[in-house]
C-alpha cells in the first residue's frame, strides 16, 4: 500500500510503497447462532471462545450443519417469505441457496431439522409430511417418503453405515410423536417411540447405526409453548428393540441442553 498526496498544482507526491499480510482463517470447531436484532446470526468459535460472525444480521439464518469432508456448512434462512436450504463456506464465504422449487417447512422452523448425506453431497430435508433428498447443487429434488397420516416431518437423521435414516413426526402443534426409521425407498424398519403424549426429538444415529438416541418429556405436558419440563435422553438399540434412560435433566427447552445432548450422544455411542 502507498499514500499520495496531491494539492492539484504541484506533481503528486508518493510515499514509500508498504505491504502487509493478513492471518489465515481460525480452523473453528464450533457453530451456532445468536439472537442479534430479531434475527438468528451464525457464528464459529473455537475452544478458547473466540468467536466471528459468518452470517449478516439483516438476514435470518440459523441450524448451521458442518460437512467435514467438504469444509463446508449447511443451514437454513429466509428467501422473501419461505425457508429454504442454504451451503457456505466455513468462513462465511461463498453463500449458496440449495432449495427453490421446494421450501423448508413443518410445524416450528426453530424446530425443524436437516441431515447431510452421501459423503455430504446431498441434503435431506423436509417439507411438511414429506421428506425430499436434494444435491448439494440445488439439482436432483426427489421425494423419498410422505407419512401416512399426515403428519409433519422434523427431524431426519441419516446413517451411512446402515443406510437408514430416522424420522420424528408431529402433529401441527409438535404432539402425537413418532420416531420410526425407513429403508432408501421409504419402508419403514423400526419404530421406536408412538402413543405417547408430550415432547421428543434430538435424534442422533450411532456410528454403526445400531443405536438411536432421542430424548422424550416423561411429564408428557402439551402446551401451546411446546415447552418441556422433564425430558431425557434415550438410546435405543436397534437391534434389541430396546430403550434404555441415559440422562435426567429437567427443562431442557434451551441451548445449552442441546449441546449436552450432542456431546453425551457422541461420547456414549462412539466409546
């Protein structure tokens, strides 16, 4: 860089041309979002609390999902009225939208969930009662699975190991629950919670698919809130059609509780 000064009369006159480097982009393991102005942000961080901000805080944008293999993150934001899916870079470069012709949409957006696929080059997200898998390229929209009874698709987990993929269902007001998983071509294989009142979700497959952990609200309490007073985390074996207790934290309608869920799911099962 170099500085010249000019009165419009006499020749310019230049400095001493200087140059500078910038630091390489922090290698940050950590994505979340924060509330800033109505609008959900994305940041990273890394294990020391550094954080940097990725996403602008015009925009409403949130559920950040890392592909490792391809350094990249997925999430969700607003396009005029609709959600859709969303790819960047992990510096917040790059900013793709995936879905067009078919939005993201369920009973809650800040409930609704997306999984990465095929060595992250597909998504798998849902529309209401279906369940639609898209290239990353925003080309390829095929429609895997549509419930039965009409209601809505949340959560989706998917597991290459096994190459089944987990389901939760609601009704329009996030009750009437069903975690089942389903084959590629949209079969169901196992059912692992129905008939129950209240609250559940949090699905998490382990590493070889014979285990799904999920949490459920053993008050059973529906409320207009969707808020939760006594929800635990669960792993089912798959293969034992078993569910055993894993956990006993009471409220966990926040961040923090999500985080717990996610580190335990991955310690536990990965061990």
């Amino acid at each position: 860089w170099q500085v010249t000064a000019t009165d419009g009369i006499n020749n310019p006159v230049a400095s001493t041309v200087f140059n500078f480097t910038t630091l390489e982009f922090p290698e940050h393991r950590v994505f979340f979002t924060r509330k800033i102005n109505g609008n959900n942000v994305i940041f990273s961080s890394d294990e020391s609390g550094n954080t940097l901000q990725l996403t602008s805080a015009n925009t409403n944008s949130w559920r950040p999902r890392r592909a490792s293999s391809v350094d990249k993150l997925a999430f969700l934001s607003n396009n005029g009225g609709q959600t859709h899916l969303f790819t960047m870079d992990l510096d917040g470069s790059n900013i793709s939208q995936v879905t067009n012709a078919v939005a993201v949409n369920g009973f809650n957006l800040e409930e609704i969930d997306f999984e990465w696929k095929d060595n992250d080059t597909k998504l798998l997200f849902p529309n209401f009662d279906k369940l639609y898998e898209i290239e990353v390229s925003g080309t390829g929209l095929t429609q895997l699975y549509q419930t039965i009874n009409g209601h809505f698709i949340t959560e989706v987990d998917w597991n290459p190991a096994s190459n089944k993929i987990a389901l939760k269902t609601n009704d329009n007001s996030g009750y009437q629950v069903e975690i089942f998983t389903i084959n590629l071509s949209g079969v169901v294989q196992d059912i692992v919670l129905q008939g129950v009142n209240g609250a559940a979700g949090g699905l998490d497959f382990s590493y070889d698919g014979t285990k799904l952990v999920y949490t459920y609200d053993l008050s059973a309490n529906q409320n207009v809130d969707y808020r939760q007073f006594n929800s635990n985390m669960f792993i089912y074996d798959l293969t034992t059609t078993t569910a055993t207790k894993a956990s006993n934290i009471e409220s966990p309608d926040s961040f923090f509780f999500l985080i717990i869920l996610k580190i335990t799911s991955y310690l536990f099962l990965n061990s």
